[in-house]
C-alpha cells in the first residue's frame, strides 16, 4: 500500500518541504512517484519518517540521524553500533528531561510565591511584593509607576 504526501504532511506534522529535505539529504531513500509523478511512501517508510521525527524531536541532529539510517542500511552486523547509538542519544535525552524538571520546579517556586503573595497585594497596594530576587513596591496597580530596588531573598 502507498501513501500520498498530503497524507503524510496531514497525519505526521511534517512538511511537504521537509519531507523533499529528507529525500535530498539523503535521509529518506527509495521514494517511488505515482503515475502523475508524485512521490508515494510505503508503510516502511512512514514507519522511518515517524522514527526520524521522534529522534529529531528529541533533540537527534540530521548528520546522527543519517549515520543511524547508513548503519541501519549496512545489515545486522551494525546492530550494536545502532543500539549504543541509540543508547547515547537516550542519556542525552534524559539529561534534558531533568534539566526541564529543574527549570519546571523553579517556575512552581516563583508561581507559588505569586501565589503566596497575591492577596496581600490586592488588600495593600503599598506591599512590597518579592520575587525574582527583587522587591515591587507597587504604587498604583491600575497602570501607575512601580519601584524596584533589590531584595534580600535568594530567588
């Protein structure tokens, strides 16, 4: 069975611009055309397509995903060079998994203290209000001039 490009674009958010990229660089190989010329895709290489969008969504440059599909092309006796590097590509993404987790925690710390201190400010709007490592005096919460000096706090 073969698969149009339209219908690869529209179910595996993917450009048509993209998918003729793969094809020149090598990456995406052995696209037949339909009688009016249009390249068709079998179920192979959507299968290869949704795998390079996963590695390039993960972070995989081009040039490591090209060398997995030569590898790949080169038969079982690449099969464990193909694992470590899917291996290493793994660690790295789980490196940048816990960095996000990192960054996600330090955005619930700084939406707490919004939190923490939303009602004082909407009851005084004279607090001084902290976060981000400074204090806001607010003056006027309809638009009108704030004073930020430093604050003591560590975040």
């Amino acid at each position: 069975m073969f698969f149009s490009m339209k219908y690869v674009v529209e179910n595996y958010n993917i450009t048509a611009k993209t998918l003729r990229f793969y094809e020149e660089q090598g990456i995406l190989t052995n696209i037949s055309r339909d009688e009016k010329g249009n390249r068709v895709y079998t179920e192979q290489q959507i299968d290869w397509i949704s795998f390079i969008l996963c590695l390039k969504e993960t972070g995989m440059p081009l040039s490591k995903i090209k060398d997995y599909k030569e590898s790949y092309e080169m038969g079982n006796s690449t099969y464990l060079e193909r694992e470590e590097m899917l291996k290493k590509h793994k660690i790295e993404l789980q490196k940048k998994i816990e960095e996000s987790l990192k960054h996600m925690e330090e955005i619930n710390y700084k939406l707490a203290m919004y939190e923490l201190q939303k009602d004082e400010v909407r009851k005084n709007p004279n607090h001084n209000f902290k976060c981000h490592g400074l204090e806001v005096n607010i003056v006027d919460t309809r638009g009108g001039e704030s004073n930020i000096r430093n604050a003591t706090t560590n975040r």
